[in-house]
C-alpha cells in the first residue's frame, strides 16, 4: 500500500530554534470568529447548527435561542478579548468565515485596525471534506473576496472547521495568494509543503473545551492547561524549534466567567523572556525564511 501519510515527521532531525530575537518558543493566539456564519435556518441554510452552550438541534424552524447565544460573541465577547489583547500588546489572528466578514464589516476594521491579523475559515462553519473540487474552490474564492473587501486587507491564511478535503491544500497553493494554511494537528513545530507553509493548529489548547463535555469548566482549567502546555513546550523550545497555538472563540472565551482565563495566560507568558507572540502570517513568513527550501 502507498502510504500518503506521514508519521515520522521530523523524529530525529528536529529543526533548530530560528524565532526573532533568539526567542525559544513561538506563541499564536488564534481566535476563531464564526458568529453570523454558523448554519441557521433563519439565514436560508438548510439546518440549523446543534453545536454551541448546549446540544441540542431545533429542526423544520429558526432556532432563536441557538442564533443568540452565537451573536453574544460580536455583541459581548469580542470586545473583552479585544481589551485583553490590547492590555499586553499582543497581535493575534482572528480565523474569520466569509459570512461573518460581509455581515460585520464593522468588526473586520476594528480587528485590523488593531493590528491583528485577518485569515479565512471557510464561507461557512461547516466542514469541507465532501465538497467538490470546483464546489471548494468558489467557497475559497468567496470567502477570501469578503474577507479582504471588508477589511481591506488581502488575507494569506486558511484554516478549515475540523475536516478539510482531500483538495483544499492543493487549492490554496494553486490560487498563489495563500502563505499557509492551519489544518493539520500533528506536530508542534510547522513545516513546508514547496514553497507553502503548515502551522500546526490544537484542539486540547482550545476553549472549545468548555462546550458541553469537553473538560473545562471554570476559567483556571484553560489557563492552568495552557500554561502547563506552554511551560513544557518552553523548555523543549530552547534546543529545538517549538510553536504554541491557543485557539479562542468570541462567544466561549469572552463570558464573562471565562475571560479571566484568557487574561491569566497572557499575564503569564508576559512575565517569560525569549517569547514571541505573533500573527500567524508573521510566523508563517519566518518560518518560510528560514526553512524556504523544504522541510
């Protein structure tokens, strides 16, 4: 059998430590804005989303109690996480469905404006791995448009909900104006497919655990996970080249019982030396530098 995938990776040939300034671990604040682009039956999509506070699917009619608990992310949330950022100086990626940019403009100026990075996280919170080839490639072409229209800012990063398909990383290098994409889950340190970028993306480092079943429940679960994360990869990052990626959601980081989780671990990371917290653009970028040629 061919074996399309890799489970070596780069077991005994680690790559060296190359952040800025000497820095031993890169950290990537990554928050995932779907707000507004999260199937509702309300909005003309054929179901509504059943993933959210609680799990529960209303089927046949609008789900009013699912669509407001997603729309406190850009009523509420996103200004506490903002805040958060700005306290430390901290530039994150905020990973933005196409919907959400052509519905909140407002929110993609104020994002940039900021000086965060805006990437792309499909037209849609859906997953890609049954789309079509051509059927993607318009979800990729749309979502980029919007993204970039809204706040006038040409996004360089893709990152799919859960699955992607078979052809989405394909896609993105042909199209010629994506840097790097997130989906993949396997590794701490990122790697190079020719002359494209893959950061590794989490989902144990991920606020996503405070959904229903998923472990966290008060605010010290996320930060002591990620601290713990983050004091391990520390330390590993001083002889070989190490990456952290925090993944954040306005409406489940920005409640009110859960953003001082978000602002322990900033707090803690400031205290460290030799951190650089960064867009992922600008990790991509280095790590295309440094490593041009292939991993």
């Amino acid at each position: 059998m061919s074996d399309r995938r890799d489970f070596k990776g780069y077991f005994g040939a680690e790559p060296e430590p190359c952040w800025p300034d000497d820095a031993q671990l890169a950290v990537s604040f990554v928050v995932n804005v779907e707000e507004g682009a999260e199937l509702s039956i309300g909005d003309g999509d054929a179901r509504n989303e059943s993933v959210y506070e609680i799990r529960e699917e209303v089927t046949g009619v609008p789900d009013l109690c699912m669509e407001t608990h997603f729309a406190y992310g850009t009523r509420r949330g996103y200004q506490r996480i903002a805040d958060a950022f700005d306290v430390h100086g901290v530039r994150a990626t905020f990973s933005t469905c196409g919907r959400v940019a052509e519905r909140s403009p407002w929110l993609m100026r104020d994002i940039v404006a900021r000086g965060h990075e805006v990437s792309c996280h499909g037209w849609l919170w859906q997953r890609h791995a049954n789309m079509t080839r051509d059927e993607e490639a318009a979800v990729i072409e749309r979502t980029h448009a919007a993204i970039a229209a809204a706040g006038s800012v040409a996004p360089v990063g893709w990152h799919t909900r859960s699955s992607a398909s078979v052809n989405t990383r394909d896609l993105l290098i042909e199209r010629g104006d994506f840097l790097y994409d997130s989906d993949v889950y396997d590794d701490d340190i990122p790697r190079m497919q020719g002359g494209h970028v893959i950061l590794p993306y989490a989902f144990d480092t991920n606020d996503m655990r405070f959904s229903p079943g998923g472990g966290f429940v008060q605010a010290r679960d996320f930060s002591d996970y990620v601290i713990g994360a983050f004091e391990r990869l520390y330390r590993e990052g001083a002889s070989a080249a190490r990456m952290l990626s925090v993944g954040l959601h306005l409406r489940l980081i920005g409640r009110p019982g859960r953003i001082k989780a978000l602002e322990d671990v900033l707090a803690y990371i400031s205290l460290r030396p030799g951190v650089w917290v960064a867009p992922r653009r600008e990790i991509a970028a280095r790590w295309a530098q440094v490593h041009g040629g292939g991993a």
